[in-house]
C-alpha cells in the first residue's frame, strides 16, 4: 500500500518539476531533481521509521502549507473540494441551500441566509450553528464539511443545529442557488442610477452593463458604482466592467513577472455603453483585486470620481494550475499594474519584518505617477480615493469587533430580543450602542494594538537579556494607560462602530435588499457621491486637478 503511495508521490512531485520547468523556473533542473529526491527519501524513512503511527497525508498537506507560507498568502494547494468551490464562486451558480458558512469549531456557523432560498424556507437564521449534516457529525468531519451541504436538485438533507443553546433539526430541499454579481440596483430621485457590484465572477460584466442600460433607460444621467466589500475576482471581466464606461482599445491594466509570457497588456475589447454619463465609483479597505483594477483604471483615465477610503492594496494576480487528481496549485504569477503605471500591492512579501510577517510600504516609500489629465496619484497602498471619507475607513477597534466575531455574535442577540419594522427608518441608536458596551464586558471582549505586540516582545527582549525588573515597572505603566486609550477609542470610535453594527442587524430582519435599501436612505458614501454628481463643478474640478 505504501509503495503505491510513494510511487504516486513521486509522479506529483515530478509532475510539479515539470510544471516549473516549462514556465522558464530560474534554478536549473539539476538543482529542482536534488530538492525533490530528498524530500522524496526523507518522506519515506518518516513514513516507514517513525516510532509511531504516521498519516502520510497530513504529512504532506503540512509540508506543503509550510512551503507556501514562505511566499504569499494568495499562493495556495487546492484540494478537489476547493477547486470545486472556486468553481462555484466564479460560475454565480451551485446547487445547495443558499447560506453562507464557516469553521466554528467542532461545527458550522451559518454567518448570512439568502432570502427565499432552501434554508431560509427552512427557517435557519444567521447565529445558527450546524452541528450534524445527514449522519455525519461535523465534528467527525476531517475537511470542509459544508460541502455535504451541497447536492443534486431537488434532493433532500436534514440537519441539526444548535440556537440559543436549543437543539433542533430541519429538513432542507436543495435548489438552484444564484450568486448575482449585482444583487441590487435602482434610479435615485436625482436621477443617479445606483449599481452594486459585489463580486467579479462570471456575470459581473453582463449584470452590470445589463443595470446601466436599464436605468439609462429610466431617465439616469448619472452612475453609482459601489465596489465596497467587493474583494475581486475574474480580470476578464474587471476588464469588461471597466469597458461599459471607457473606449475600446484602452489599456486597463498590464501585469509583469520574471516570467515572459506573463508579461501582458490588457485593453477594452468591446463597444461601450457610455463614455460620457458622470460617474463616481465607491470603495473601502475591503474592494481588492478586481475592484481596484476597476477604481485604478476610472481614476487613471480621469472617467469618474473615487469616493470613499483606501483600497485593500493586491496588485498580485494568480492563476489555477492544475496538479494530479483534482488538485490545483493557484500560484502568483505576475503584479498588475493601473494605466499610468501604478502597482498599488500594499505589502512586499519578498522583504520580512523579524516576525516573518511581510513588510508594508511606508507612505514615504511611494512613488507618483499622472493620471491621463496630469493628477497626480501614488502607488504601494491601494487606491486612494479622490474623496476621502473617514466614514469608509475602519479603525483598528473596529477591526478587532468584526475579527472576533463582537458585532455579529451582538447582532444575533438583538435579533431574538427586539424587533425592526422598517430598513429605511431603522438606525442603531445611542441607547444601543450603550448596550453594545455592556454586552463587550459581559463577553470579555479584547484585542492587541500593534503598540501593545511591539511592547511583548521588547519585554521578552529585555528579560533574555537581563533587564526584566527595570523594563517591568515601565511596561505596566505603559500598558494601562494603552488600556485607557482602547476603552476612549470605542467612544471615538462611536459613529463608525455603530454603522457597521446598524449594517449586520439589518441584514438579520431584510437580508442583503434591505441593506442596500437603508444605504440608500443613510450611506454617507452614497450622500457624498451623489452631491459630486450633482456639483458639476466640483465633478469637473476633481477630475482636472
């Protein structure tokens, strides 16, 4: 049995020196042939020596997470299930039960319902936590147990999931589920059309030149675009999306690598719809990759206003390889590059700080380069946007609530304690945020500031050298009064944490339309953007200075 596997391991392996050799790798094969042969024999004298047992497996999917943390985060092995939910991601189509999920321990956290899909005919909510799938216990599942979710049409599961430290079971019919790219759009009464985009999978170009001819058609004299949250996708079609509103025949974006036949340039291929209709376009910290091919080629070429806060900063483009039985390797292969020249990737993971963690660029680090009108704008940390919002930003304590789960384990609660009638008038109140604070004591809520790991690790500086009782006294004193700063920063913080708070209740009662319709009621984004677009004046004058 083991010699099979060997045998099968060697083909991979070999297959993978193939693979390099043929995409013009640097080190010779000699030097690749050496490496693979003693990773070879060291896997097998683990496998057939070791004092105990061995899974040759998780040896192996270990060795290889290993290898690829070295590089960067985008740089990863794909297991048949993964490709498959790659597939379903970028194809806006699957059969399952409409919800989304993720790892929760020993179960499944059911963190958004899509409305008038499986689970919600069947009752689940966001907060409900699955812990047995048919008769598989989630716990018992080794790898991505929401993939038992899934199944042919009209196929039947039951499951069990924990609410409100209830135990209960439903039984769930699969159906067609469809992830829109544009899941809302509509004409404002200032005649702005608005358009969400929210991912660039395969239908991002046709649902949204299929928005701006509909609301065009309606009487808009203005767009929308709203690529907040939206964390990319497909290039193609943030080509494409970037066609609707420039000539054919403009370069969009251009990718570069060590690697020749990498080296390429992207140009709109089609007819556009509009060149002219005004345009703003909305991005926050969340709006990668694809989204800031979009941003960074609108602001480049001086066609639209950039409205909100700085980008995510990814100006690495992977691709798919395919590897042996099912699995792929999605391997950086280039940076991109906006129309003037820009690679807007916000941390260098070719350089590490002594951490091992990768090294952002320094504000003072960037370079300038002109858009098409002589603006002058900058690369190394995303794409700043030409109105700024501190709205659209996230604080550090921010950041810490929705990491560890604060805003949306509170959003649960509320929503089994209170009731909202209406996603237009509904705003989380002072009075609640108050609650908000409350319920952080009760849940020991805490986080680290980057000040306060600096802080640890000089101590365990200081105590490896000696110092530990002169550096204690100053490290406690230091760290309370951070302790004070971090309980002012949730009041500073207030009207920021509240937004996203109002944000995640409100999906609860209205799910993702009656998000979109209470931004439109109260975004401050969309408020702004639409006051751009109203001030020819200010639209003009942004766009030449």
């Amino acid at each position: 049995m083991k010699n099979n596997f060997y045998k099968k391991t060697l083909i991979l392996a070999f297959g993978g020196a193939v693979l390099f050799s043929s995409v013009g790798f640097k080190s010779d094969f000699f030097e690749i042939a050496k490496q693979i042969e003693i990773f070879t024999m060291l896997f097998k004298e683990i496998n057939m020596n070791y004092v105990d047992e061995t899974s040759p497996a998780d040896l192996m999917d270990t060795a290889i997470k290993s290898m690829l943390t070295d590089l960067d985060p985008y740089t990863n092995f794909w297991s048949e299930q993964d490709v498959q939910s790659s597939r379903i991601d970028m194809a806006g189509e699957y059969t399952g039960i409409g919800a989304v999920l993720k790892s929760n321990g020993d179960n499944l956290l059911i963190t958004e319902v899509y409305k008038d899909y499986p689970a919600d005919e069947a009752g689940l909510k966001p907060g409900d936590e699955i812990t047995k799938i048919g008769d598989t216990k989630v716990a018992d599942f080794t790898e991505n147990a929401g993939a038992l979710l899934n199944g042919s049409m009209n196929s039947k599961i039951v499951i069990n999931y924990t609410r409100q430290g209830k135990t209960q079971e439903a039984s769930i019919k699969r159906s067609s589920v469809e992830l829109k790219a544009v899941p809302f759009y509509t004409l404002l009464e200032d005649q702005s059309g608005y358009i969400v985009l929210s991912r660039f999978n395969q239908k991002a170009y046709e649902e949204t030149s299929r928005a701006v001819k509909d609301l065009k058609s309606k009487g808009a004299e203005k767009i929308i675009l709203d690529l907040r949250g939206n964390p990319g996708g497909l290039l193609s079609e943030a080509i494409n999306v970037s066609n609707i509103f420039l000539d054919k025949g403009e370069l969009i974006t251009s990718t570069k690598s060590v690697i020749e036949k990498y080296n390429k340039e992207y140009y709109t291929q089609k007819e556009p719809i509009d060149t002219k209709i005004p345009l703003v376009v909305l991005v926050n910290g969340q709006s990668a990759s694809a989204s800031e091919i979009v941003s960074g080629a609108i602001q480049d070429l001086d066609r639209g206003v950039v409205v909100g806060a700085r980008t995510f900063g990814k100006g690495l483009v992977q691709r798919p390889k395919e590897i042996a039985y099912g699995t792929q390797l999605k391997i950086t292969i280039s940076r991109y590059y906006t129309p003037s020249g820009r690679c807007i990737q916000a941390l260098d993971y070719r350089r590490r700080d002594e951490n091992g963690k990768a090294v952002r660029t320094k504000v003072e680090d960037y370079n300038a380069f002109k858009t098409k009108n002589g603006r002058t704008v900058y690369d190394g940390g995303g794409i700043l946007p030409d109105v700024r919002l501190e709205s659209s930003e996230y604080s550090s304590i921010t950041r810490a609530l929705l990491e560890k789960n604060a805003v949306f384990d509170f959003a649960t609660e509320y929503y089994y304690q209170n009731s909202v009638e209406d996603p237009l008038k509904y705003e989380f109140s002072d009075a609640e945020f108050n609650d908000f604070k409350s319920y952080l004591k009760t849940s020991n809520f805490s986080y680290k500031t980057a000040t306060e790991q600096e802080l640890e690790e000089l101590l365990i500086t200081a105590q490896s050298e000696g110092f530990q009782q002169d550096i204690l006294d100053s490290y406690k004193q230091i760290t309370q009064e951070i302790d004070k700063s971090k309980a002012a920063e949730l009041d500073e913080k207030k009207e920021e944490i509240k937004a996203v708070l109002q944000d995640e209740i409100i999906k609860r009662y209205f799910y993702q339309e009656g998000l979109y319709e209470n931004h439109v009621a109260n975004s401050r984004e969309i408020k702004k953007a639409r006051e751009v677009l109203n001030n020819p004046a200010q639209y003009a004058q942004i766009l030449e200075n």
